[in-house]
C-alpha cells in the first residue's frame, strides 16, 4: 500500500518541539565581528557628511562608509525587464530614498558596543521632498532618480487600449481596489555571517529561501569563483516570500573579507519591520462590463504597483498580477496594463501569493459588484462565467494556458459544504428582525500559478551502506515540510520506510544545485525530481541485485511491500536494502547506488474557492470572521496533513490582508509600524477554525500530478473576506471599504454611505 496521501505526522517537528532547531543567531562562530547597520532617520535626503570620530572613540570599533565599500550596486536581473538605472548602493553615500536605508557600518567586538557606537555616527542630513504614494510617484514631480527623468521602474502587460472594450455591454462597474502595503513579519528576524576559510573559501550563513541563487550573486558582487563560496542556509523561523539575499546578507560576507575574521548580524524587529522587503502595494483598478443576464463580455484591469526606493522583485510582480487578471472566468475581452513607480519607502518583493493575490482581490471584487448591478446571487454570476471543465488546457485571454481544473465542481462542493442556502437564509432572518450586528457572506474564487516561469529543481537520492537512504534537494524547507513529503516521494518508490530517508537541503557544498523555494513550486519539481532520481535507485540496484543472486537484470523487480529484490515469480532468494548495500560496500560498488535528477515542468495553475461568514457590528465597524470554508484543489496531495497546513497558515496571512495588516508611513516618510505595537496581525484567539474541504484534480505537468499549495490559501481568503464584509454592509449602501477592513476603514465606510 502507498504511503501517499496518508495523514503522516512531520519528522521535522520534535528536533523544533525540543528547541533543537539549527539557527544562524544561536550558531557559534569563534571571534565574530557583530555588525551593527547605522540607517537613515530620514525617507529622503541628501547626505551632506558622515563623522565617525566619536564612535571610533570607543574601543574596539571600527565604522566604514560607503566609501569604504568596494562592491557594485545591488540589483535585479536584466531579464526582469527593471529599469538598470535605480540600482541600489550597498552603503547610501549621497542620497538616502528611504527611513531604514544603511549609511555606515560599525564594527566591534561585541553587540551591545556596536549598538552604542551607532549612536555615536553623526550624519548631516539636508532633507529632500519624500515622495509616499503611488499616485504622487506617477505624477513625476519629484524625481528619485533624477538622470532616469522618470519614476516608473518597469511596465507590464500592454499599454494600448481599446475604446471599444465594453461595446455592446448592457452593464458595467468599476472601482479601486488598493491591495495594501504589508510586512512580512516572520517569527524569526535575518541573520546572516561568514567566516574566510584557511583555503580562501568563503563559508556564508544566510536567512535564505534560494541558497543556490544567494552563492551565485554573492560571488559575483564581491569578484569571486562561485567555487570559491559556499552559501549554507538552516532552518529558517518562516520566510513567507521576502527572505531572500538583500544587501546585509552581500555586505556580511564582504567585510569577513575585508576584515579577515568571521562578521555575523542579527536584525531587530525594528530593523525587520524597516529592512526587510514589504510586499502588495498594489492600485488595482479594474471595469468590467456583461449582459444583464450575468455574462462578463469584456474587462479592464490597470495595475500601479509601488516598488518603493529601489525596485527588485516588487517591481516585476505587475506581471503576474496582469497575466492571472481573467482568474477562473471565461472573458472573451481582456486589457492589463502596469506600471511599477518607485517612492520613498522600503523597497517591496514577494510575499505570500506575490502578485496573485492581486489579481483576485481585484476580480472577485469587480464580480459581486457586477452580480448586484444585475440582481443575481454571487454565486451563480460566478457559475456562469466559469471556464468550463471541458476546455482544458485553456489559453486564457492575457496568455495563460492553465493544465487543469474543475471550477464549477469546487464552487458545488463548497456551497454544499458551507450549508450556502442555510447562510443565506438565516441572514435574510437577521436582518428582518434587526440590530446593529450583520451577517455577511463573500466568496472568493480563484486560479492561481506555481512554479510561474517554469524552473528545473534538483533532485538526489544515495543509499547508504546500512541500507538507508539519502535525498538532496535544490528546494529549501521553512515550514513547508519538505523533510517529510519529500521522504514520502522517494519511500513510496524504494520501498523503504519513511523514517529511513533523510533529507538534505540549504547547503550548496552538500547540494550541487538548485532554484530555491518560492512561488509554490517545491514539490511539484523539487519533489518530484527527488522521486525519478529514486526511480533511476532502483533500476541501478536491479542492475546490482542481479549480479549477486546470478539472474538477469530484466527478471529483477522491487517488492515495495517488503523492500527486497527478487526474479519475478520467485520471492526467494532475495536481497533487502540492507544486505545489498552492505555488499555493495564491500566491493566497492556502493556509489553505483547514487543517482542524480533534474526535473523541469511548465507552470502548473492550482485553483479553489474561499467562502467567509463574518458579523460585523455596524455600530463600532468591528469585524468577526464566524466561519471560514476552503476549497483548495492543488493536485495530487502527497501528505493531507502538510497540506492542511499550508492553506491553514495561508489562510491566516489572507484574514491578516483583509482584516487587520498594513504597512503605515507618516508624513514625513518614517513608518508608524515599526514594532508589532503599530502593526497589528492576528493570533490565534482572533480566528476561527478553518473548514478545509479537499479536491483533487491532478495536473499533468508532472508523474504525480501535484501542483503547489502554499500559497492557494492566501490567494482565496482574503476576497473572501472582503466581500463578506461588504455584503453584510449591503443594505446601508456601502460598496467600497478600503483594505484591511479594520474598525476604523469600515466606520468611515458607514458614516460616508449615511452621509
């Protein structure tokens, strides 16, 4: 029987459980340097001067400069189509753009003098008008980088339009959807250090989802041979998307160089909330237009996305954002256009869902405004514009071609699921009787793309001479549970336990190669590389078995039941895994038992439908989420167990969105969340249970037909949610809360609709 789609519980937990988690901050490294940043006060001035005196005063302190810095500036890929020109200096020197940018560096034998030193950095500071919005940025006004003569980074989708879009649509709505500015805010704050070998290999520790990648750009900024560094990424406290190499992490390994002793740096939550990359900050913009018996004939969806300072990842997300704008809807009529402007604030990158969350937020909005404007149930507007489950692989209107999918069927099992007639009625009971608490129910249904540019991940399985086996991924685990999925693949195909298969990750001496985790790709390629290379195990064992029981290699078969080689129809005599590999061992053919995999897939499209049931007090705008039913459909499902949790944690992060997160800049450009005081996030005691309802439809992408699904959750919820409130808020003519939909966004939202 296959171990697959069993409930097993993770390997990973006791050695977190016992605290036994391998953390770059509780690592010893002998007569480290503590790094500590100096960063600017100010979102956007001109640096008039540095004076270090008084902190080079103290002892054992050093303070360089971004004189002092002989390393390029940080910046995206060509291929992400950015703007080369707003690259971003390791260390400001003459301009800052934004509160939390590093000015200096100090150096010292301890924390607590480093931080004291820092103090002590005098910098002359002759501010500039600070630019904090998106609409502001495009106005171009005021410039932050003014030889480029422009503030738009990069564009996405097509900037021609159509005057003829909505022709022949007897409805059409529109509206703003501002998808806000959040943190990412994972439990574990960056760390990052580096020690130069006796060799001259430089040996560096990250906080990274993409060990591989962060070897090949550390090596390249600092002049090295990729050969020449070994990037080493343990267990991370969460990275939700934004843990990536950034310029701390490039200038902790610059200085073990330049100082020639080990330097390692650990961020505060002051400096994670200000450091560390924001994501969403998305306008959302959308029309669309249909008949009046609820077919959606045409939509617009125009997308000013803020990259903050310096545009990265933050700045190409418009791109996906624009290609999954059509969502589960089959529209004849599709324009996108994006901009992604720069400002005064923390540059933005990936978080959860990145740039497809976007995408549905704007869709499932523009849906039930249509849905109202035509007076048909949500759910039935939605029903008849599906894509329907005979048309895949469907090629979508922006270009994407989505393997498979069954959207209809989830929308049914959802409703039947959730009691939807029973919701509905009862909200109709509530409001006929009265009071200043509402019942509101929203739906959010979506596709979303993993695996979006269709990467290879690497993939290794070696049996050990006890029999045992040992699978080295590319993929990086950080709550995703690789080191028990990814066990599950390569057990269901030896034929070994699961406790018997030890997985390998973030270490790029122990793992030739690999893309790294992100965009919920991991076991879809990362997974399913290490099951072939386990395949390719087996028939080199079948080989092997077969010169020692003196039979043909094409007789031999793996009995998966027991683990044992055999001749067909001839259980005995037979060699175990542990008997095998004991003699290969001893003549020197164990190697012969170690077989490599890189697999390649194009993107794959999971997909699913949220409902949320939420009570909103119209007297003080407190919202309460009741209910929460998901159907999450991501394929095949290797673990249910890890699967729940995905969605579960994902779901969490999209309430977060809808309800309670989101970055804030005062006036002056400094943020008023710097601290989890100013920005709130839910816990547990603000949630509800989640009602996971599973479908699967696998993908044919791969031999597992898995998709991704870290991040569906996320995609689903938070429309969802958005809705809900909005529909409770229907009979006192509000249509629009800004996001998140706190107290104080949906009070206002009443006292403008009464006004």
């Amino acid at each position: 029987m296959s171990i697959l789609g069993n409930r097993v519980l993770r390997v990973e937990d006791p050695r977190f459980l016992r605290g036994e988690g391998r953390y770059i901050e509780n690592m010893p490294l002998h007569r480290a340097a503590w790094v500590t940043f100096v960063r600017s006060p100010l979102a956007h001035a001109r640096v008039n001067g540095i004076d270090t005196s008084a902190a080079e005063a103290l002892p054992d302190v050093q303070v360089l400069t971004g004189a002092d810095v002989d390393a390029p500036p940080f910046g995206p890929p060509p291929y992400w189509n950015i703007n080369p020109g707003m690259v971003r200096p390791l260390v400001a020197q003459d301009v800052v753009r934004f509160a939390g940018e590093i000015v200096a560096i100090v150096v010292s034998d301890d924390r607590a003098a480093g931080i004291d030193a820092a103090e002590l950095v005098a910098i002359d500071y002759d501010p500039l008008p600070v630019v904090l919005t998106v609409e502001e940025a495009a106005e171009d006004e005021t410039l932050l980088f003014p030889d480029e003569g422009t503030n738009v980074a990069a564009r996405a989708g097509s900037e021609e339009h159509d005057e003829e879009l909505f022709s022949g649509c007897e409805v059409v709505v529109s509206d703003t959807v501002w998808s806000q500015r959040m943190a990412a805010a994972p439990l574990e704050p960056r760390s990052a250090a580096a020690e130069l070998g006796e060799d001259g290999r430089l040996t560096v520790w990250l906080t990274s989802q993409t060990p591989h990648t962060s070897k090949m750009v550390v090596a390249g900024m600092l002049g090295l041979d990729p050969g020449q560094v070994r990037v080493v990424s343990p267990d991370l406290g969460g990275g939700f998307g934004a843990k990536m190499l950034e310029v701390e992490g490039v200038l902790v390994a610059w200085l073990a160089r330049k100082l020639g002793r080990p330097a390692r740096w650990t961020e505060t939550r002051t400096e994670n909330m200000l450091g560390l990359l924001h994501g969403r900050a998305q306008r959302l913009e959308f029309t669309l237009g249909g008949t009046r018996d609820g077919d959606v004939r045409a939509y617009r969806l125009d997308v000013l996305a803020d990259a903050g300072a310096y545009p990265i990842l933050g700045a190409y997300l418009p791109n996906l954002t624009c290609l999954m704008a059509s969502a589960v809807y089959e529209i004849p009529r599709v324009e996108v256009e994006g901009r992604s402007v720069v400002t005064n604030t923390t540059p933005t990158t990936s978080i959860r869902g990145a740039g497809r969350p976007e995408a549905a937020q704007a869709m499932e909005r523009a849906l039930d405004l249509f849905a109202a404007e035509v007076g048909l149930d949500p759910a039935e507007v939605r029903r008849r514009n599906f894509v329907p489950k005979d048309a895949f692989p469907y090629t979508t209107a922006t270009g994407a071609t989505y393997d498979s999918g069954d959207y209809e069927g989830a929308l049914d099992l959802l409703l039947r699921s959730a009691g939807y007639d029973e919701l509905r009625e009862e909200q109709r009971r509530r409001r006929a009787q009265g009071g200043p608490v509402e019942l509101g129910i929203g739906l959010g249904a979506y596709v979303e793309i993993s695996n979006p540019v269709g990467e290879a991940e690497f993939g290794e399985v070696e049996i050990t001479d006890n029999g045992e086996a040992i699978l080295r991924t590319g993929s990086h685990s950080h709550g995703q549970g690789h080191e028990t999925t990814f066990a599950m693949l390569a057990a269901e195909r030896l034929g070994l336990p699961v406790e018997l298969v030890t997985v390998i990750k973030g270490d790029t001496d122990e793992v030739p190669t690999g893309a790294g985790t992100f965009g919920s790709k991991s076991t879809q390629i990362g997974g399913v590389a290490g099951r072939l290379a386990a395949d390719g195990v087996v028939e080199q064992a079948k080989a092997l078995a077969a010169d020692y029981l003196e039979a043909s290699a094409a007789d031999m078969v793996l009995d998966l039941d027991t683990g044992r080689f055999h001749v067909t129809g001839a259980p005995e005599p037979a060699l175990g895994w542990a008997d095998l590999a004991s003699r290969a061992a001893a003549d020197g053919r164990l190697g012969e038992l170690k077989v490599s995999h890189e697999f390649q897939a194009p993107p794959s499209f999971p997909f699913g439908i949220h409902l949320s049931v939420v009570e909103v007090d119209t007297e003080t705008g407190r919202v309460e989420v009741k209910r929460h039913v998901a159907v999450d459909d991501a394929g095949t499902i290797v673990n249910p167990l890890v699967a729940d949790g995905q969605v579960h944690g994902g779901i969490a992060f999209g309430v977060g969105q809808a309800l309670y997160e989101e970055v804030v800049f005062g006036e002056d450009g400094y943020p008023l969340t710097g601290t989890f005081v100013g920005y709130a996030f839910p816990s547990a005691a603000e949630l509800p249970s989640w009602e996971r309802v599973e479908m699967v439809t696998p993908t044919p992408n791969n031999v597992v037909g898995v998709k991704g699904i870290g991040e569906s959750g996320t995609v689903g919820s938070t429309p969802a949610v958005h809705n809900a409130v909005l529909d409770a808020l229907a009979p006192y003519g509000v249509r629009h809360v800004d996001l998140p939909c706190n107290g104080e966004n949906v009070w206002k939202a009443l006292q403008e609709a009464t006004a």
